[in-house]
C-alpha cells in the first residue's frame, strides 16, 4: 500500500506531494460497480476502490483506482 500512495503522489514532472514537509491528506473511498466482480446485496465489495491525496500548501489532488484497501 506504501508504494501505491508513493506512486500517487507522484505527477507528470515526478515532483511528489508534500514537499518541504507539507502535509498531505489521504483517503480511500468506494465508487460505482466494479466490472470484474458480480454484483451483489449490501457490502462495498463490488465497488471500485479509489485512493485520493490532497496536498494542503499546494491545493493538488490525485485520485487513483486501486485493487485493495488493505494495508499490506
């Protein structure tokens, strides 16, 4: 998960969010239906995962689709 939120972070110029300590803000949500995984009753397993990072001093985001929310 480390090396998806380093990825994230990253932008076209590869300057990553955050720098000179800057605080960065990050969250996971779940969006619409996944199309790899049946739909089902209730729960969030069937929606698509989303990463979002939000640099505070700049005012950059970035959100990505990723396949887990776990921590490892």
């Amino acid at each position: 998960m480390g090396h998806r939120i380093r990825e994230a972070m990253r932008e076209g110029g590869f300057l990553p969010f955050g720098q000179n300590g800057g605080i960065v803000e990050a969250d996971e949500t779940f969006i619409g239906q996944d199309p790899d995984v049946p739909k089902c009753k209730g729960g969030y397993a069937h929606k698509q995962k989303v990463l979002s990072l939000l640099d505070r001093s700049t005012g950059r985001a970035r959100s990505e689709v990723i396949d887990h929310v776990q921590g490892e």
